[in-house]
C-alpha cells in the first residue's frame, strides 16, 4: 500500500532532516496516490508544499526510487489532511483557515502532568488563566528560564487546552526559528502579503524559544509588526525564552519593551521538593508501562538531591533505571542508581549554570539581573558583580573568557580582577565571607 510506503519514508526522512525539520515539513504530508511517475501529496498549505518542493524534492524522490517506485516528479495538493493526526502527534486547530500550520503537540505536555511547586507556581497560575480562553489584564504572557524547567511543557499546555475547550478559537503554536523559516520563505515566493494575513489572523500567537530571532533584523521587524497588529485587536500572545527580555542580546528595543508590557514570569530552578514531586509523578506514569517494579526507599530522594540540573535529565534518568529494572529483572536499588546513573551522577557534580549564580546574586543582593551584566560600575553593583565572578570561577567549569562572554562580553582579565578582588576580600571582610558561604549554600543544594 502505498499509504504504508510513505510512511516508512517519512520516518526514514526524520533521520536525515531532523527530528525538528520532520515536524514542520515532512509529517505534515500526507501521500494520495502514485500516478504514472508521479508522487500526489496533499501538503497543509501552499507555503508548506513550495518548501518541501524547494528542500526535499530530490531526497523524497531518491527513497521512492530506492523502494521501487519509478517515480521522477512530486505533485502537491492543499488542503486540511483526510485523516486525523494520532494523539501523540496532534496539531493545534487553526479554525477555518488551513494555511495556519501550527508545530506538532506532545500529548504528554498537558497541565495535568505538569507537577506544580514554588517555583513555578505563577507561571502556572498565569498559563492557566490563559488557557482558559477569555481576556486577561496581561497581554502578552512572557515566561522565561533555563533548559528544562517547564516553559514549553505550559506552552503546549495552554495549546492542548484551548483545543479542547475553545475549538472556535484559531491558535497557532510555533517556534521562533519556524516563524523566521516561514517568513524567509515567504519572501523568497513573494508571499509576504499572505505570510502576513495568516499570522495577523490568528486569535491566540504562541511562539516558543523567542531569543532565536535576536539579531535578525528583517525577522525582527516582521515580528515587531505582527505583534502590534495581534495586541491591536485585543489577541492573547504567549513567548517563552531562556532569558527576560531585557537580558536577550540583540533584541530590537522595541520588541524588548513591548515584551515587558504584560506578564513576564520567571520559572526558577526546582527546588528538591519540586524535584521529589516530579520523580513521583513520573514513577507512578512508567509504573503503568513497565509493570510493577519495586523501587527501594530512599532512591527518589537521592536523585533529587543528587541531579538538580534539569527535569529533562532527572525524568531521563528514571526513564533508564525503569527499563534497565525490567531487563534484567531486578528491583532498583541505590546500587542500580549508582552503577547505571554514574555518567549523569558525575556530570551533577558540576551542576551549576554561570546563569543561575547571576541570578541567585542578583536577588540576593536585591540588584536587577541586567544591571549586573550592564556597565554600572557603582559599588552596590559592581560588588555584587565580583561575588558572582567569584562563584562562578568555583563552582562551575566555565574557562575565564567564557565566563566574561557570559557577563556581558566582559574580557577575561576583568573576571580575573573581580576573582581575585573577592579572594582577597573574603580575609578581611567577614560579611563577604558570611555571604559567599550562604550563596554557595543556596547554589548547591
């Protein structure tokens, strides 16, 4: 069947773009017929079907070879697919119009597996109220924080949501880098105008991972301008980003500053309870798949303390105890986590991010984060921003012009004075000495 072949291609294709290229170009297709040397796909839009053609043509055409088909040419379609997309794979709605093509949803990223703990509690809290798909009083919804910590798990959330319960509303879900590849292409086909309907059409605008637009300035602007139109007409528009918009280098300005006129939402590193919570949730969740496995007392609380990363390396972590446990038929014991875990046990032992010291720094000496990396050389600042030099030298494994990249493009001999400054200080100044220990503390742990 030819439906059958296609799909074995497909997946074949995922190895060789890329499991993001996959989902925004390939898995949207899907395979009609096979006339004569001909290849009929029906592709989602016309911009998705123009990319594919321009991109993919030859390797498509390759695989199809390769299986015994003579097909020499692809021929597109456009329109919605016949077919409904499986539940892992699901797609946001986009209401009528079918050129809206939102990035693939995991059906796992919903707010109920979202495990709630002080530290996110408000990006929570603000992510539900958006979802709920009536107005808010914050317009857009900016939430920020390092790898891991549940930005995109909320974003999706809200999408899964909306679908669910506002199927009229037309949300469109995507990543900065896909909202640049579309643009870009838009320009290439002189489609600009129909690039700008689209995206000014929608009711609710979420665009992940929005730092990946610093620097590009014609994306920017398009950007710039969509976003106005969108707050213009009183539409919800949710990003999420490592940084706040005042720390994302190369950002325009304007856009930071539009940025910062809603809600923006730090998610904080977890917390050991936050960590312990979610070892339980997912235990429970790989219980159902891998059977009744025994897990020894005493293992969840040593990996939260133990990995304190990321949720993406602690949920992997158990996922590898789990399916080691079930091949060789053994309960999981601290032993197992030792030997099995010993490669993601020694990378914890240099957990901390020169990120988070600057962030931990600057709230605990009540300083704004961007001041501290700016170049505000008071001694209310400038002290501050020694200590975090300091500790970043100690506790992470960053080399020194890495370091002064990382505080504002600082040259590295500046972070071997703050250094030394510090380890001078700590001799003579007792209170330095007080805070650095507890700071040290508080990072670690």
């Amino acid at each position: 069947m030819v439906a059958d072949l296609w799909a074995g291609i497909s997946d074949e294709l995922r190895r060789e773009v890329g499991d993001s290229n996959h989902k925004s170009w390939i898995a949207p297709l899907e395979c009609i017929e096979v006339s004569e040397d001909i290849l009929r796909l029906r592709a989602p839009s016309r911009f998705v079907g123009d990319w594919v053609k321009r991109n993919y043509h030859d390797q498509i055409i390759a695989h199809l070879q390769k299986s015994g088909l003579a097909v020499k040419r692809l021929d597109f379609e456009f329109g919605p697919a016949r077919v409904a997309a499986a539940p892992e794979a699901a797609r946001v709605r986009a209401g009528h119009d079918d050129g809206l093509q939102s990035a693939p949803l995991d059906a796992k990223l919903c707010f109920e597996n979202f495990v709630v703990g002080k530290p996110n509690e408000l990006a929570h809290a603000a992510a539900r109220r958006v979802a709920e798909g009536a107005a808010v009083t914050f317009n857009p919804l900016f939430l920020y924080g390092g790898v891991g910590l549940g930005k995109t798990h909320l974003m999706q959330a809200i999408a899964w949501e909306l679908q669910e319960n506002r199927p009229d509303m037309q949300v469109l879900y995507l990543s900065a880098e896909q909202f640049m590849y579309r643009f870009v292409q838009a320009l290439r086909d002189r489609q600009i105008m129909d690039f700008k309907n689209l995206f000014r059409s929608v009711d609710v605008l979420m665009v992940d991972d929005v730092q990946f637009i610093a620097g590009k300035d014609s994306t920017q602007e398009e950007f710039f301008h969509t976003f106005n139109a969108l707050v213009d007409q009183n539409k919800q528009i949710v990003i999420s980003a490592d940084r706040a918009p005042g720390e994302i280098k190369d950002l325009e300005a304007r856009i930071s500053s539009r940025l910062q006129c809603g809600l923006v939402v730090d998610l904080h590193p977890t917390n050991y309870e936050l960590r312990l919570g979610i070892l339980q949730r997912k235990a429970a969740l790989f219980s159902q798949g891998y059977g009744s496995i025994t897990i020894d007392d005493g293992v969840l609380e040593f990996l939260a303390h133990r990995i304190t990363s990321n949720v993406r390396v602690l949920e992997g972590a158990l996922q590898r105890l789990f399916a080691f446990s079930s091949l060789i038929g053994q309960e999981i014991t601290l032993d197992m986590v030792q030997d099995c875990l010993s490669d993601i046990l020694r990378t914890s032992e240099r957990r901390v991010t020169v990120e988070e010291i600057q962030r931990k720094v600057a709230e605990y000496y009540n300083i704004r984060l961007s001041d501290m990396l700016g170049p505000k050389r008071t001694r209310t600042i400038a002290r501050p921003r020694q200590v975090a030099m300091y500790l970043s030298k100690e506790l992470t494994s960053r080399s020194l012009p890495e370091i002064g990249r990382r505080f504002g493009g600082r040259d590295h001999t500046t972070i071997l004075h703050g250094v030394r400054k510090v380890e001078e200080m700590r001799g003579n100044d007792s209170q330095i000495k007080e805070d650095i220990e507890l700071l040290r503390r508080l990072l670690e742990n």
